[in-house]
C-alpha cells in the first residue's frame, strides 16, 4: 500500500463508517457473527465430505424407475385435522394475520421511532420474514394461507365479485421477472434504506395498495402466482418441507407427509425467471454477507477511490459526499447483477455437465432441470446468515406484544419479559454455520444426482455429468465459508 494514500484511505474508511446506514434486515439489531478465524481447514473438510457424499451417492443411487417421488402419506383426513378444520383454525390464522399487519402499520405511524422499542421491526424482519421463512421449510407453505394481502384480496371479493378476476391476461412471456424486480428492491430496502419504524409502515401500506391493485389488473391467481415475490419466495421453501400443504379454498386443501426435501422433485422451473429467482436467493444472501467485511469496502475506498480521483477531488473530506452516492451505486449495481453473474456460472457448469454427460438436451432444459436442487443451499445460506438474529432479536417480540407503541404499556403483562439480549457463543455459531452449509450442499448434491438420473438413460451419464456440478457445489460452499470467515466493518 502506497505510504501517501494511507492516511486518505484511514480518512475516508472513518467517514464511511460514521454515515454508513445499518441495513435493517439482519442488522439493524446488530452484528453478524462472521467469526475471523482461519478457515482453511474447514475449507478442505467441507470439501472432502462433498466429495465423499457425491461417491456414496453414486453408488447407492441407481435406479429412477418412477418419475415421481412416494406420494408420503395423506394427513387430511386425520381426526386432528378434521377438528382443525370444525373449529375454523384457518380462517382465525387469516383473520390475525390482517391484524398483525394493520398493527404494524399503526405501530410504525404512531408508536416510538426507537427500532427496538417498536412491535413493527421485530415482528415484520424478525418474526415474519425469518420465523415464517424457516417454520415454512418445515411445515409447508402456510403463507399460502396467512398471506394478509391473498386474505385482504378474498374479502374484497366477497363485495365485489368481478374484483379477483381481473381485467388483463397475464402474458405467458412476463414469468416471475415481476416477483423478481420485487424482490430485488425489497433486499434493497432491507440493505440500504435505513429502514425505521416509520419507513416500514409507510413500505408496508404501500405495498398493500400495489398487492390491491395488482389482484384487480391481472387476478387473484396470475398475482400471487407470478408477481407477489413474498408468495414466490415462500412456496420455493416450501417445497424442502417434510409437510406439503396446498390450500384448495380458504377453510381446505391438500395435507400430507413426505420425506425432507423430495418436494424439489416433484416439480422443476419453468422458466429462466424462476430460475433467477433461486439464484438471487442464493446471490442476495451471499452479497448481505460480503458487502459489510473490511474487504469490500476497501476495494471501493482505496482501490476504486484512486481511479476516481482525476474526477473528483483529492482531498478526501471534499470528495466524501460525492463518493457517498457513487458507494450506493456500486453496491446497488453489485447487488442487481449478482444473480446475473450467478447464472454465468451455473450455465458454464451445467455446460459443462452436458458435454461431459454427451447430451443433446437443449441447455436451456438442463439448466431448469436442476434449479431445485439449488434450493438447499439458499435455505441454509439463509440460516447461517441470520439465524442468531432470530435467537436474540426473537424472543423480544413477547415484551413488546405488550406495548407495540412503545410507550411504557402492559397490556397483557409481558412487557418486562426477555429484555436482557441472549448472546450465543461464538464457537458453537460458526460450527454451526459450517455445518448447515455442508448439509446444505450434500442434499443438493443428493438431488442433483437424482435429477440426472431422470434425464439421462445410462447411469454412467448421470455419472459423468455431476462431476461438473460437484465442482460447483464445492466452489459455492467454500465461497460461503469464506465470506462467513471474513471480519466485518467496525460498527456493521
């Protein structure tokens, strides 16, 4: 490093971090536990346990005589669930899912700005978008249900009958670029907007409107089909769960038990928008972990500063304001082409896999093929990330269930309740990061497998063309330890 520019590069890394916002996600509550400890041992065990699940699997997994996995076993008819159904229990969860969001609402408007003191931040970051995501990886797609806005949608349709059908065809060639586009800027606000209680409620009912509208423009089933990202994102999860639940009409719907994870073959992507949606699961996760590490910052506060600084001026006090809005923009454009560059290379394996595999399918078809298998990994990318938010920021819901506005309520006697923060160990939440990450890519290695199996006639094909994807298992594994490894920014 150049002896002159350490002094500027010291400079503006202090400024950077007095006006950086926290992202409102995982970290308005606080750090990440990314422990900076040497990780190259866990890159090779993680590596080696890839391989030798790849060579266990190809061996004992050899046949595919049927195109579907078992059907499991049906629980709708179950006593228990049948007194579920008598007793109404779903339209009840509707009627409070509603409710929570019209609290949230309010609570943002009206209720303390402090975002720890305020019900809307822990209960819409914390409890829904973390808490329903994993309780829907375990027990099916309960948004389907939940979902205020589909409830909202229903009731309006009750008064207005012609509401729900809506007034456009939805065209074939749109896909899921809506949910996409939705979903990018939802990351967006989660990693940038300095999002407050105020902000939220404002998001919040904004959303709601543009749900309203959509359903009356394209209908009830195209909307929360395609362009709802939330009910996309979900339903994705969904299908890794041991419980498949698919509602038929509000009050019913198919329930049953299956095996962990054999939901991702019953099904396969059918378009290449989905097939970025998966991805951006996965590159939006990675990206939250890497853009708040000492590393990423310096790339744009040292390296890029000096291309930059012909442009603009030397003196790094003067320029910082400047270099503020061009930091947005360079982690803003990082974050929309990640996904893009996700799929370079995951089309380069998959191409990879079909010459190695000598297919004539068409690389478009392989590449849809295997977009499920892909899955587990976002998920448990997902949970090494953000689960230890779940574990401290959690558990405060119960007191501010209590005074949701923040002002010194008690309403149901639990304000004093699990106020003093839970602090994991750190080693026991890096083992635990490194494990679910290996599991994560061992079941996708399991399902990629299975998948070729499918597609390919000869066992030695299927063979052949997971070699290419093994490889990519590994590139994406040891890529996730080692941003889980790197040191973050002081005050991320």
């Amino acid at each position: 490093m150049d002896r002159h520019r350490l002094p500027c590069w010291r400079s503006l890394a202090a400024l950077a971090l007095m006006g950086a916002p926290s992202a409102a996600f995982a970290h308005s509550f606080g750090q990440v536990y990314n422990l900076p400890v040497p990780v190259w041992l866990y890159l090779y065990g993680a590596a080696a346990a890839l391989i030798l699940s790849f060579v266990v699997v190809g061996y004992f997994a050899t046949e595919s005589d049927n195109e579907h996995p078992a059907h499991g076993i049906e629980l709708g008819e179950s006593l228990g669930v049948r007194l579920l159904r008598r007793i109404r229990l779903t339209g009840l969860l509707r009627i409070v899912a509603v409710l929570m969001l019209v609290l949230c609402i309010v609570s943002g408007l009206f209720g303390t700005r402090n975002a720890y003191g305020n019900f809307n931040m822990t209960f819409f970051w914390v409890v829904f978008i973390l808490g329903l995501g994993y309780f829907t990886a375990i027990c099916g797609d309960s948004y389907a249900v939940l979902s205020p806005w589909r409830t909202l949608a229903d009731l309006i349709g009750r008064f207005w009958g012609s509401y729900a059908r809506g007034r456009l065809r939805y065209p074939p060639w749109l896909g899921y670029w809506p949910a996409l586009l939705l979903y990018m800027g939802f990351v967006w606000i989660e990693l940038f907007g300095n999002t407050r209680p105020y902000s939220l409620s404002v998001i919040l009912a904004v959303y709601t409107v543009l749900n309203l509208i959509g359903v009356w423009l394209l209908g009830k089933t195209a909307w929360f089909r395609y362009c709802e990202f939330l009910a996309v994102y979900f339903r994705l999860l969904a299908k890794a769960a041991p419980i498949e639940y698919r509602p038929r009409e509000p009050g019913s719907g198919r329930l049953r038990l299956r095996w962990p994870f054999s939901g991702l073959l019953e099904e396969r992507a059918d378009s290449i928008s989905l097939l970025l949606f998966v991805l951006f699961m996965l590159s939006s996760t990675a990206f939250d972990g890497l853009h708040e590490t000492v590393i990423w910052m310096r790339w744009f506060w040292l390296d890029i500063y000096k291309s930059l600084t012909p442009w603009i001026s030397p003196n790094p006090f003067l320029a910082y304001p400047t270099l503020r809005k061009l930091y947005l923009g360079y982690q803003t454009t990082a974050l929309v082409l990640s996904p893009f560059l996700y799929l370079m290379v995951y089309l380069l394996f998959v191409w990879l896999a079909k010459h190695a595999a000598r297919s004539t399918l068409p690389l478009r078809v392989l590449a849809l093929r295997f977009t499920y298998s892909l899955i587990p990994i976002a998920l448990v990318y997902n949970i090494t990330h953000y689960y230890t938010l779940l574990l401290t920021q959690g558990p405060k819901i119960i007191s501010l269930a209590s005074d949701p506005l923040g002002r010194r309520w008690d309403l149901f006697g639990t304000a004093g309740w699990f106020r003093a923060p839970f602090i994991p160990d750190m080693g026991t939440v890096w083992n635990v990061q490194v494990g679910l990450i290996v599991l994560g890519h061992m079941v996708s290695v399991y399902l990629a497998h299975v998948e070729a199996l499918r597609l390919f006639p000869k066992r030695s094909q299927a063979i052949a063309s997971q070699l290419p994807m093994l490889l990519l298992m590994v590139l994406f594994t040891t890529a996730g330890l080692w941003i889980l490894s790197q040191p973050i920014k002081p005050g991320a």
